[in-house]
C-alpha cells in the first residue's frame, strides 16, 4: 500500500472520499489515522484490499462492500493479466480472490453481498465469453470487455448505495417529529458508506430541517469511530456534537437529554434483529427503559433475509491488543486476558424503527421484514 499525502485537513468531508476509483487505482482513505491525518492509501493488490478491510483501513458495513467490489476488478485485471485470456482457470483464480476478500471480516453482510453480486456477473460475462471467442470477436476485447463491466457493477454498487443513503436520510428524518437530541453510535457516516451515510444520513437530513438540537457520539471503544470519525464529519458541517464515554449513555438518557437513538447496522436478519458495533445493545436497553425511542438505519444490502436471527450471525472477535493498549502503549498489566468481540446483537424487540431505502419498518418482526424484502426498490437498482 502506497500512501498518498492529502493536505486536505480541513475538506468538507462530504467532499472527502473514503473510497475512490482514479485512473484504474483504488484509493482508500485511511480512516486509522482520522482526523490526525488525511491520507489515502494506494491498493495495488487484492491481497492489499483484504488485509485494508482486515485492518479498519477501510471500515463500515457497506464501505466494506464496496471497497470488496473495487477488489474483485483488481483481482479480474491481474489475473487476465498473468494469462493473456479468459478461461476456466482464471475463472477459479478471481473466485478464489474473491474468497480471500470474503474472509477479511466475518460480520458484515454487504462484503458478502457485493461478493455474490460480482461473481454472478462473472458467471454471466464466462457464458458471453466463450459464445464471443468462438464467433469474430477478438480475444483481447472480450477481456477489456469482462473489466470494463466488472468496473461498471463495482461503480454502480458504490452509486447505489449513494442514493439509497440520501432516500433513507429523507425516510428518517421524518420520524422526528419535533427539534430533539439525538445519541449515535460508533461510525454511520459518510466514511462508513459510499458516502452521506446511513445513521449520519438521517442526522445530516434532519439537522438541515431544523429537527436536530444536538447530537452526542459515544467514542466508541477501542477503535474510537465515534471520536475520531463521527465527531470529525459533525464538526466539519457545524453540527452541534458532544462526544461522551459509553458508560455516561444511561446518565444522559436519565437527564432526559435525547430523545432518540440513531444507530447504522452491520447486518439486519430476518426477524428484524440488528447485529452492530458492540455497545449497540446496551443503548437499546437503556433506550427501552428510560422512554428513548431506537432507530436502526440500513440499505437492502445489509439485510440478511437468510439468516433466521441475529443469534446465528458470526460475531467478530479482534485481536486482545486492540483493549490492552492505548495509542500503541501498554494500559493494562502484563499477562491480562481480553475478550474482543467487535459486535453484538439488538434484538428486534427493542428497536423501534428500521429504515432502508425501500422504507421504514415501525417495530419490526418477521412478518414486516418480509413483506419488505418482497417489495420493489424504491431505486431502480439498474
Ligand atoms: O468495526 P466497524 O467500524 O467496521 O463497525 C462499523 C459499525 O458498526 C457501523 O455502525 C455499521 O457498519 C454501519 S455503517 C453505515
């Protein structure tokens, strides 16, 4: 990985990309060094996608996804270009990349989908293929050609998830009914997403209607999304935040200082369960005990209609040294354990709204998640 200087400290971040497709080179922004630093990481390789999504250089459901899209025509591109021409064999290599992109995180769903999505395209373009190479057309075109249109679907996939942001801010926002304050947590910001964000999408649409007083962001142990990330796209656009430690959640909620919790999802099952950054749950009991409504906000894409609850969702564990060191300094005794998990699992029975681009789900179970699944995009997804 190449890292490319920016000196775009003070860049609206709605002008600042977390992932970016420039002349054939995907460029991450790495967001471990946010806010201190604004540099962009040159991927060159699919191995070096993998491990950046491994190692939070890119972080967020559907950043994950997208970043995996970029990925795939990397691993297309190299692979033709180690063999001159499409065949079985580099079929089987790219699906073989596309297995070690898939093992790079464990929980969230889009890396999952964005993979599936890419490889029936390239189930589709092998078919085209070696239809066209027995006809006139010339090798080397049908290979641009199978690139160029996995270019094209990791573009759209990035796009899409664009527009669905910008639809679900609008469909949020209209929950909050008058000027309130809000709590969120970790990072569902633009950084998180193709960019505008989900959680932060409803945040940024809201605060411009004048619904928003003040938002308070946890800081979001031990990666501190909350402090380095969300506060920094909420300074950036003047909007009023306070970063608060986790354990000052039920004070706040006690004081009666919010009025709803505005959370993003890294993979929502099929009884309406939300599996997201860990913290997430505790917010949603102490929300259902002090009166504080719970809002989950998340594109189609991270829902998992095959997966029965979120109790059969694979919870990453990370590594210990993330929670026994601080900034790369020892801050517990030698020799102490450390349980990592990365997330946990809401139960639908504490949310009180899920909104994604085809629309909001009031007290979700498996019954509305499914007739949601069934309806037809409010985006023409082609
Ligand atoms: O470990 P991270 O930073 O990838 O976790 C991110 C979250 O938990 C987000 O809330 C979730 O992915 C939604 S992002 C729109």
């Amino acid at each position: 990985m190449n890292p490319v200087n920016k000196t775009a400290q003070q860049k609206s971040v709605t002008n600042v990309n977390a992932i970016q497709w420039q002349d054939g080179i995907l460029m991450l922004l790495d967001q471990r060094v946010l806010p201190e630093k604004v540099v962009y990481l040159q991927l060159s390789n699919v191995k070096a996608v993998a491990e950046a999504i491994t190692d939070m250089v890119v972080r967020g459901a559907p950043a994950i996804g997208i970043t995996a899209a970029f990925g795939v025509v990397i691993a297309a591109r190299d692979r033709l270009h180690g063999s001159g021409a499409w065949s079985e064999s580099v079929k089987k290599a790219v699906f073989d990349d596309i297995e070690l992109l898939a093992a790079a995180r464990p929980t969230a769903v889009n890396l999952f989908w964005a993979l599936a999505r890419m490889k029936s395209l390239i189930e589709a373009c092998s078919e085209t293929q070696s239809s066209e190479t027995e006809s006139s057309v010339t090798e080397s075109s049908a290979n641009d050609d199978i690139v160029d249109k996995l270019l094209d679907e990791a573009k759209n996939i990035h796009q899409q998830d664009i527009a669905a942001n910008h639809l679900m801010g609008g469909l949020g926002a209209e929950l909050l009914t008058k000027p309130c304050n809000v709590l969120t947590h970790c990072n569902a910001g633009a950084l998180a997403t193709g960019g505008y964000g989900t959680a932060l999408g409803v945040i940024r649409h809201a605060h411009k209607a004048g619904k928003i007083n003040h938002v308070y962001a946890d800081e979001t142990r031990p990666w501190l999304q909350g402090a380095r990330l969300t506060a920094w796209e909420m300074k950036q656009e003047q909007i009023p935040v306070s970063l608060l430690v986790e354990g000052a959640a039920a004070h706040l909620m006690k004081l009666g200082r919010v009025q709803w919790v505005i959370v993003g999802a890294d993979r929502i099952t099929a009884n309406g369960d939300a599996v997201n950054k860990i913290g997430t749950y505790s917010l949603a009991v102490l929300a259902r005990h002090h009166g504080v409504k719970f809002m989950v906000v998340a594109p189609t894409s991270t829902i998992d209609m095959q997966t029965a609850t979120g109790d059969d969702v694979v919870i990453e564990n990370r590594a210990a040294a993330e929670i026994l060191t601080f900034s790369g300094k020892c801050i517990a005794p030698e020799g102490v354990n450390a349980w990592n998990p990365a997330f946990d699992v809401t139960p639908a029975s504490l949310i009180d709204a899920i909104v994604c681009e085809k629309g909001v789900i009031l007290q979700p179970g498996s019954e509305k998640m499914s007739s949601m699944a069934n309806r037809s995009y409010l985006i023409d997804s082609r």
